[in-house]
C-alpha cells in the first residue's frame, strides 16, 4: 500500500500512527470538479427548458487510512472516533500532502457509515466518506499589511487574488485623523466601498463575506456610515484606489478548483 501524510482537525496523523493509503496498485483517482445540477424549468407548451444557472455542489472525498505496520486497537479506534465527531460539531481542516504542490486545505465532515476493514488481529484499514463546506479547496490563510497612515491623496495599491474564484478577505481598518475611508477596485468596474465619519485610530473590522461591519468602539455601530458595498477581488492583480489616511490588514484564503 502506497501511502501519504494528512492532517484532521490540527493533528498531524501520523503521530497517531494513521496514513492515507491506496489498496491497489494503478492509477490514481482524486477529487477534480464537484458535481453540477443545472437549474432550469418549464412554460406550458414549451419543450425548452428555460435555464437559470447551474448550482455547484459540494466537493465530496473518500479516504482510507491504515495504521500500516500498527493495530487498530480499542484505544486506537475511540482515539480516531473522536477525533472526527469534534464536540464542536464544525467542519474540520483537513489536508495532506503531496510533494511539489502547495497544501490544499479541505474543510469536511464525514457523512454515511464507517465500517472498519481488518485481518482480524486489528490490522487494516478504515475508508471515510467527506463532504466539503464548498466546491472549493482553499490555500492556507495569508495576511497582508498597507500603511497608508501618511497619505494625503487617493493612493493605488495592488491586490493579487492567485486563486479561481472571486475573494471576499476580511479587512481591518485603523484610521489615522477623524474622516472617510473609500477603496475603489479600479480593476472590477469601479465598485466602490465607503466608510464615512470614523474617528481617528478607532479600529473597523469588516467581512466582506457575510456582511459584518464592527467597531472598536464601545456602543458603536457602522452600518448605516457604509454605502452597502463589500470589497469583491476579482481574479489575477486588482489596483485598489485608496482615499483617506489608515493601516489596512487583510486575511484571506484563495480558492482552488482542479
């Protein structure tokens, strides 16, 4: 059995003594694209569907792991029983690794059953079904700083999104002197998002994702100082026109397909 390095949920398993393996010899089989459902529907009298879009599923994986040369012992089972069903009940990070690749992180949960495969002297093999929380995979989260404290003008910085998909990052403003912040993306049709009437080094956090916009102020709320429009990256090198002095920090994961 070939085997491979992989990491759940923060552990390194081969401190645990697990692998992933691959039972037969051959070719290889891996996650390429998620399933697709294309979305459409009918008008009376018309055999032509009209179509609305297609929805992309989740990435589903399958995975075996083996103790190899170990035994999959009672305390060695509730060990990697509970290692997938965390009390927390979130998807988990998981990755492995193979050589000359850049790690793709997965975020999973297993569903259906889980049975166990052994010689019966507790050595084999236990073969997992996961689901993903996207059709995506995703790199490891990156943090990138500008300091534009000193500015007095509108000032282009430049935003590489190195992944397929558009990227919504978290952002964190610190504003230096009382005023505006405006960042246009020159490169997606103008888009501009606008933060009005902030004060001087009071500190914004806003994802661009799901919408949320807090301050560093007590008793504070900022969603009606902001136009409703969310920071959206679009693919390759992105200009951003900054106007208003501040410090920003961006966290932010770039989606893979393939």
């Amino acid at each position: 059995m070939d085997s491979m390095y992989a990491t759940l949920n923060g552990v390194q398993l081969s401190d645990l003594g697990i692998y992933i393996v691959k039972l037969e010899s051959g070719m290889v089989t891996s996650p390429f694209l998620p399933s697709a459902e294309i979305i459409e529907d009918y008008a009376m009298n018309n055999p032509v569907p009209y179509y609305y879009g297609t929805k992309l599923n989740p990435l589903e994986l399958e995975v075996t792991f083996s103790k190899l040369e170990g035994y999959w012992t009672f305390e060695a089972r509730r060990e990697f029983a509970n290692l997938l069903t965390p009390d927390n009940d979130d998807y988990m990070e998981f990755y492995y690794h193979i050589d000359d690749e850049p790690n793709r992180i997965y975020y999973v949960k297993y569903i259906g059953g889980i049975d166990i495969t052994t010689n019966g002297k507790l050595q084999g093999y236990i073969t997992v079904r996961f689901r993903c929380d996207s059709p995506f995979s995703y790199s490891e989260t990156h943090e990138t700083i500008y300091d534009l404290s000193n500015i007095d003008n509108p000032t282009n910085i430049n935003f590489t999104n190195s992944g397929d998909s558009k990227l919504y990052p978290e952002l964190w403003i610190e504003k230096y002197g009382s005023g505006d912040i405006k960042i246009k993306n020159l490169t997606n049709g103008g888009y501009e998002f606008i933060l009005n009437s902030l004060l001087d080094t009071e500190t914004v956090y806003i994802n661009n994702e799901d919408g949320t916009i807090e301050s560093s102020l007590s008793d504070t709320y900022r969603y009606d100082d902001h136009n409703g429009v969310y920071v959206e990256i679009v693919k390759g090198i992105n200009t951003l026109q900054v106007t208003g002095a501040c410090k920003l920090r961006w966290r932010y994961r770039f989606k893979f397909k393939g």
